[in-house]
C-alpha cells in the first residue's frame, strides 16, 4: 500500500492586499486577494483566480481556476464554482483549453450552497441559496433556483 500526502495550505505565490484575513486551515495557491478581504475555514481557491477588495469568502467554498469575482462581493457558506463542464463526455482533465471562465462583478451576494457554472454575472445581484447559475446574468437582481431564474428587482 502506499499513501501520497500532499500539504497545500496557503502556498507563496499568494498575493494579498492590506488587511486580508483568513481563517486556517485553507488551501491557496496561486491567486489574488484584494485589500480587505475575509477567507473562512475549508475555503479552496485556485491559481489564477482573482478577488477583488472587501470580498467575504465563507467556510467551504471552492473557487476554481479562471474564475475572477469583484469588489464588495459575499460568497456564502459552501459555493462552488465549475469550469469544466465535462463537455466531451467527462473530465477535460489537464487540458486547460476546455476550461471556461467566470466573471463575477461587483456587490454580488451569493447564497449558500450555489452553484456557478462557467458564466458572467453583473454588478448588483444577489443569487438564492442553493441556486445553479446556468446563465450569464445581465440585470441586477435577485435569482433562484436550478437552473436559476429571476425573482425580482433590486434596489440600488
Ligand atoms: C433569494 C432570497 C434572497 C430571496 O429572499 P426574498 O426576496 O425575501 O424572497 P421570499 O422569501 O419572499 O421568497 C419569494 C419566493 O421565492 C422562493 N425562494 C426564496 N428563496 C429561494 C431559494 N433560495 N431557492 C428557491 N426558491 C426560493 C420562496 O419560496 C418564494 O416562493 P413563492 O412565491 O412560491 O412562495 C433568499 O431566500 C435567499 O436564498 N437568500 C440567501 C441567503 C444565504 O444563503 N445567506 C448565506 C449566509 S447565512
């Protein structure tokens, strides 16, 4: 029998703003965290992704590559966020080519345990918990639901 343990947690290439915190254990690599920003236990963010300033990331979530999220943005409890859509029948694997990009913008809330498909969502939503983001989202608001749909306006 043989075991490979790997040990990730918060590697050096890592750049953070003034004033991030982060609550261990975690494991980051390769991303950015902007100014202000909280980081809750469990959380996974991978290389590549970029997080804008005062973000609140809760416990659980994961953040995959290619995935970039705004300013003053909440990610609940539990959010995961897709990049390969598994296309071709299954996992792309290493061929990064497949993989699609997120685009979240600015004071985007989003519900615990929701789903985010490779998709660009505009400033000013706030997306229900438990919903699957299937579509990008053009007008600010809130949506529910699988696949999510629009609930009701917002005001700003
Ligand atoms: C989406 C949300 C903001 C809507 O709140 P709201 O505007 O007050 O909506 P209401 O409670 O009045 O519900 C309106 C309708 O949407 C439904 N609904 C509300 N939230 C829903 C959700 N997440 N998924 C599916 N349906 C939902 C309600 O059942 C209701 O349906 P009905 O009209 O058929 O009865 C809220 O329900 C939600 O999911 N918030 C996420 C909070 C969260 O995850 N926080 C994380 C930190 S704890």
């Amino acid at each position: 029998m043989s075991l490979q343990l790997k040990e990730i947690q918060i590697r050096s290439d890592v750049v953070f703003g003034d004033h991030v915190t982060v609550v261990q254990p975690v494991n980051l690599y390769g991303c950015n965290i902007g100014s202000g920003s909280f980081i809750g236990p469990f959380v996974e963010i991978q290389q590549e992704v970029t997080i804008g300033s005062r973000c609140r990331i809760q416990s659980h979530s994961f953040i995959c590559e290619l995935v970039t999220i705004g300013d003053d943005c909440f990610i609940g409890h539990g959010v995961m966020f897709i990049n390969d859509l598994f296309e071709n029948g299954g996992p792309a694997g290493a061929d990064k080519t497949k993989w699609k990009k997120t685009t979240i913008g600015n004071r985007v809330s989003i519900g615990s345990n929701a789903t985010i498909l490779p998709v660009n969502i505009c400033d000013h939503v706030v997306i229900g918990a438990g919903a699957v983001v299937t579509k990008d989202i053009i007008k600010p608001g809130f949506y529910i639901g699988n696949p999510a749909t629009f609930l009701r306006g917002i005001n700003l």
